[in-house]
C-alpha cells in the first residue's frame, strides 16, 4: 500500500508540472510569432535581437521536456522512449515535406538536381540532415533529434564533463560563421573551411542546437536563482553587442547568434520554469505553434514575391497576411482531422 504523504507529494508535483508545461505552451507560441516576424521581417533590423530568443527558448523547452520524462523512466526504458521521440519527429518532418514539396522543389530542389541526379542525391541528404529540404525551419526539426541523441548519449557514456565544452564550442563557432563572419571576410579562408563553401552552415544546423539542449537537460536536476532585474540587463547588453557588431563589422547576412543571448535566453529559461499557470486551452496553443512553425515560411516567401511584384512594400503587410493564413490552416486542420479519412493530419501537429 503506497504511503498517503508519497500520494500527496507525487500529486504536488503532477500539478506543478502540468502548470509548468502549460506555461511552456504560452511561450511557444510567442517564440512562434517571433519566428514569422524574423522571416518577413514587419519591424524594422533593431529588433532582430529580440526575434533571435525564438529559436532558442525552442530548443531549451523540448530539450527539457524530453530529459523530464526519460528522468523518471527505468534505463531500460529510456532508448524506447528515445526512438519514440525520434519517429514522432520524423513523421512531424516528412508530413510536412510532403505536403510543402510544390514550393519546395520550386525553390530548393530545381537547382540541386542541376549537376546530376547522385549530386542532387547527395545534396538532398546533405540539407535532410545539416540544414533545411522543405521549408528554412525544417532545420530546427533535424537539429533537435540530433542535438538530443548527442546529448543523450554522451550522459549515457558518463561524460557529463563533456557536454558543456561541446555545447559552448559548437556555439562560439556558429557565432563566428554567423553574426561576427565579416570578421574574416579579408579572404574568406575561414568561412569557407567552416561552412563548406556556402552549403553548410553551423547556425543552422545541429551545431548551434548543442548549447540549448544541454541547457534544457541541465536544468531538469538544477535550478538557480534569477533576480528579475538580470533580465533587463541581459537584453541591455545584448543590444549593446548588437551595436557594436553594426557600427565596427557592418550589419552580418546572419543574426542568428549573438554571444548575449546565452545569459539572456538561460534567465528567460530559469524564470518560465518558475511560472505558475493555468490555461486550459494549452493543447490547442501546443498544436497552433507547431502547424505555423511548419507552414509560414514557405507562404510567406511566396507572398513577399507576389507583393514586390505588384510594387507592394512588404514587412508588415506580409507578417499580417501569413499569421492569418496560418491560423486558418489550423481551423481546416482541426475541423477535417475529426473525420475519420482526415485522422491523419494529426501528424502535422
């Protein structure tokens, strides 16, 4: 017979868990909209910045949430529950290649059969692994399920030691081969070695996702303190940075990583894990963030060529467009995966 404090206590941390994963649900969808915002771009460059605490707050919430549930599992139980997110993330990834493969092959594929069918082979397996195939944040799918299997096995290894070193490596490299890159634009030299002539590049690739899993696993057996006041100071000082990167190395192609966002976005991180929040329509906000993750930047590209075609300013107008047709996919999704013919489309979710 299980004790009734054990009852009571198991319960306790049910609840508060719950309440937790709910507030990851909220800011998944704030992250979400940040991401429509860094591909049509509707504020002016100064706030890229801010856009740029998307991507990682992403990696860190499903990094945490998988190390959370393998952390109560027996080990033998823990590769089952591997294989399971990987093929969960899999059929995420392929539902969506297949349903976006027009756009894609108008915009990606075309030119990489160009120099032969293998090459093109090989290029696919390339992007399918190190980059992005049917729309530019495809990658974050891949980075994930490689960034969490690297860090799952090195704990499984012992090598705990380890894993902050590769996590803090890969990221100062993808910030050189992103933000800082002009720096050794003199020539070229290093940008070439790093990033494979132009095909491989490490802030969007499994590289830059190390740093943020690791974070994610770390704080399911830590927590640390965070004075609300930091925050602030964090976002000052990435600003600050942001700065000094225009003004001495010119504004970079890529913003994707700033050296201020690690402070920043692990505090951002310490303070949602101590929210408390009850919502009770999360489900639908988990579903929603996911579908537009998938669908917008596709849409989107397709209407920004439309709009400068007609000689219509984009930004703003774009963002506006792209949120809306999103949310009316979801609405589709939600009505038709209800009928029995349309149950799969719970795998765009």
């Amino acid at each position: 017979m299980i004790n009734s404090d054990i009852d009571k206590d198991a319960l306790l941390h049910c609840t508060r868990n719950r309440k937790q994963h709910e507030a990851f649900d909220i800011v998944k969808i704030i992250c979400c909209i940040l991401i429509v915002c860094i591909h049509t771009k509707p504020l002016p460059n100064v706030f890229q910045p801010v856009y740029r605490i998307s991507v990682p707050l992403f990696f860190m919430i499903s990094s945490y949430l998988f190390f959370e549930r393998i952390s109560a599992l027996e080990s033998s139980e823990q590769n089952k529950y591997l294989r399971r997110f990987i093929k969960r993330s899999l059929k995420l990834y392929f539902f969506w290649f297949i349903v976006l493969f027009p756009t894609s092959f108008i915009f990606f594929y075309s030119s990489w059969f160009n120099n032969g069918f293998l090459k093109g082979i090989l290029r696919f397996v390339e992007q399918f692994l190190f980059s992005y195939t049917f729309a530019i944040p495809s990658w974050y799918i891949m980075a994930t399920i490689i960034g969490v299997l690297i860090i799952y096995s090195m704990n499984r290894l012992k090598l705990k030691w380890v894993l902050p070193i590769v996590g803090f490596g890969t990221y100062i490299i993808c910030c050189i081969t992103s933000n800082y890159e002009t720096l050794f634009s003199q020539d070229g030299l290093f940008n070439n070695i790093i990033i494979g002539g132009g095909k491989f590049k490490p802030q969007n690739s499994f590289l830059v996702s190390l740093i943020w899993v690791y974070i994610g696993y770390y704080f399911v057996n830590h927590r640390i303190r965070v004075k609300l006041y930091m925050i602030p100071i964090c976002l000052i000082l990435l600003y600050i940075e942001y700065f000094i990167i225009n003004k001495k190395i010119g504004i970079p192609e890529s913003q994707d990583n700033y050296i201020m966002l690690v402070p920043l976005c692990v505090l951002l991180f310490v303070y949602i894990l101590g929210l408390n929040v009850k919502y009770t329509h999360c489900v639908t906000l988990r579903k929603i963030s996911t579908i537009i993750f998938c669908f917008h930047h596709p849409f989107a590209t397709v209407v920004n060529i439309l709009l400068l075609h007609k000689g219509i300013e984009t930004g703003f107008f774009n963002f506006t467009i792209t949120i809306i047709v999103s949310l009316l996919v979801c609405c589709i999704i939600f009505k038709l995966e209800k009928n029995e013919y349309f149950k799969w489309l719970k795998y765009s979710y």
